[in-house]
C-alpha cells in the first residue's frame, strides 16, 4: 500500500485541496482520493506534488512497512 502525507503538508502549507489541484493541474476530487489512498498518482503528478511543496518524493510518498 502507498502511504502519503499529503494532507499534513497541505496543512502545513494552507493549502485546501482545490488549492493543491489547481497547482497540479488535477481535480480535488483527485487530490481527495490521493489523501485517501484510494489513488496512487502517476510519477509525473507525485513529482509535481512534491515540488509544490519543495520536497523530494519521498517526503510524499512512501510503499507502506519502509522506512
């Protein structure tokens, strides 16, 4: 399963998911389900998640049991 955290720096940033969706040109309906886990997002929408918020993708997205 992929675990993200991209909720928390949503928050962290003040950003709502519509926010988030407009700057990666997505629906929140899919950054919803992204938070949700129900979606695991193509690399190209992950890397333009993590530069959003300026961190690696990894900092985004881990396959959940890694460290």
């Amino acid at each position: 399963m992929l675990y993200n955290s991209v909720r928390e720096l949503r928050a962290r940033f003040r950003l709502t998911q519509q926010d988030l969706a407009d700057k990666v040109n997505v629906t929140r309906q899919t950054i919803g389900l992204i938070e949700k886990g129900d979606y695991a997002p193509s690399i190209t929408l992950a890397l333009k998640i993590s530069h959003v918020f300026g961190v690696s993708v990894e900092e985004v997205f881990r396959l959940e049991g890694e460290s």
